[in-house]
C-alpha cells in the first residue's frame, strides 16, 4: 500500500504559531469536578484561531480519559491523537487531543494534551 506524502508547513508570517508558558494556574472542570489542575500550561496560538492551553498529561486526572483510535493531521503540528472524556455528565469522544511527536516548530507541547472548550470549563488565573 503507498502512503501519500503529507506536506509539512513552517509557521511563518503568514501562518504564526507561538507557544509560550501560560505564566498562571489553569484549572479545567467536566461537570464541575476537577480534572486538571497545574501551574506548567504552555498557551499555543495559531493565526487568527482562539488561543489554546495545552496541559501537561502528568497534571490530568488519569481516571478521565480513555484513548480513541481517531486520528487528525495538521500540517502544521503533525498527527493528532484522542481521548475520550468521562465525567459525571458521561461520556465525550474525543473531547481532548494530544500530539504525541509534534513538529518542531511546536516542540514544546509533546506531552500535554488539550481539551475542546464547548466540553469542559477551563479557567485561567
């Protein structure tokens, strides 16, 4: 079977990508319980897109997630993994995703995974 060359993109002027400390505590609540507490966020912020806190995997609630076999891939960032949230409200798949070998460029967030906003409160300060 051939496999399709995927194009790999550099951020750059036209399609900025930083990804920085978040410099405060970030919190992120699924029915209003604590899944994720931690001081180590980094926020990735990427062209005109919201800003994103990505969550160092070690300060999440290991009981809440459960791995998907759903796959994304960004030229930008590489291929994406995801999980399934469960909570007291149920079940949510693939509500957080995690780029286990991201691209250079974005290095700095191997490790941490993300949650969709719409499915959990994520407060920061």
């Amino acid at each position: 079977m051939e496999r399709t060359a995927r194009t790999v993109k550099t951020p750059g002027p036209d399609h900025p990508i930083t990804v920085e400390p978040t410099g405060a505590r970030v919190v992120v609540r699924a029915g209003g319980e604590v899944i994720a507490d931690t001081a180590r966020a980094l926020t990735l912020r990427e062209a005109d897109y919201p800003a994103v806190q990505y969550i160092p995997l070690d300060d999440v609630d290991a009981n809440v997630l459960r791995p998907t076999g759903t796959a994304t891939y960004c030229p930008y960032k590489g291929d994406a993994s995801y999980y399934t949230l469960t909570g007291p409200g149920g079940d949510v798949t693939d509500a957080v995703w995690t780029y286990r070998q991201p691209y250079d460029a974005v290095g700095l967030i191997a490790g941490h995974v993300a949650f969709y906003p719409q499915h959990v409160e994520i407060e920061v300060g």
